[in-house]
C-alpha cells in the first residue's frame, strides 16, 4: 500500500487499485471508534521526498493546475454539480504543468530567496526594478527546486489517485 499524507488530507493506493483521499479529522474518528486500527495506517517517512511521494506530489500538482485553468472563468456561486463536472480527465493532467507557485513544500524557500534578493538589490537599483528582479528570480529559483527535490513524473495511477482525491473534496464529505 502507498500512502501519500499532507496536513489536511490522506491519499491512498493499493496495488492498481485506487482507494480515495480522507480528511484526517474523518481518520481519526475511526480511529477513535474502533473502526480502524491505528496499526492500518501507513505514514511515510517525513525525513525526505522518496521517488514516489514525488510523484504522488507532482500529480497533486498536475491536477491542481489542469482543474485552476478549468474554473478559471467560472462564476462564485458555480454549484458542486457544475465544479465536478470540471474535474480533469487523464489526458488533461498529464499535459498539466506540475510546478506550483502556491506549493506548500517551497513556499518558504520562495519568501527566503525573493526577500534576500529584494535587500541585496534595493541597495543598487530603484524599488520597482529590484521587487520584479527579486519575485522573478524567487519565481525561477522555485521552479528548479521544485523540480530537483520535491517533485517527479508522475505514472497514471498517481494521476488517478489525485482526480480520485478531487473528486472526494468536491462531493464535500
């Protein structure tokens, strides 16, 4: 079983077969109930990005990014019926982009560089210039780390576990 965990959610995989993403509240409450023992669990190590929690990663990625251009037009009071008929298909995702400016995982790294970067050219250049020197610097930075460290094509069972995922959100258990 693979198991992909992030802080509200729970993916899993067994073998071909794809289960579905649960909050991690839900979890616990069977947990608590007798429902699921906590020895079913399967948490991968946070120590580093194994090969396939990168994949797993880039699909969430993938899908995110395939179903962010979707929506994009559509209105606010679009209903849950018309968002679920949005979600991506297989074909879609693979052609999606997997880098994410919004990636928790890099986030900070992007605060880290962007912000440096603003001090060290503030002192040579006009505040305008340096802040789109420093945001587009930050942007390509994040980028090749992403790529480097966080993030690996994905298979189409990642690919389906995600849309899986999405699909669990937006019936809004």
């Amino acid at each position: 079983m693979d198991a992909y965990v992030e802080e509200d959610a729970v993916y899993f995989a067994t073998r071909d077969k794809i289960a579905f993403a649960k909050y991690s509240p839900l979890i616990k409450n069977r947990i608590e109930s007798g429902c699921l023992k906590a020895s079913q669990q399967v948490i991968p190590s946070k120590q580093k990005f194994t090969t396939s929690l990168k994949r797993y990663h880039a699909a969430e990625h993938k899908i995110y990014n395939c179903f962010m251009r979707k929506t994009a037009k559509c209105s606010a009071d679009i209903s849950k019926k018309d968002l679920q008929d949005l979600i991506p298909n297989i074909a879609e995702a693979k052609i999606s982009s997997s880098f994410s400016l919004f990636c928790g995982s890099t986030q900070a790294y992007f605060l880290i560089i962007s912000m440096s970067l603003l001090i060290v050219l503030n002192l040579f250049l006009n505040s305008i210039l340096s802040i789109c020197i420093s945001l587009s610097l930050g942007t390509l930075s994040i980028y090749f780390i992403q790529k480097k460290f966080f993030l690996e094509e994905p298979s189409e069972k990642e690919l389906k576990l995600a849309l899986r995922a999405l699909s669990e959100l937006l019936k809004g258990e």
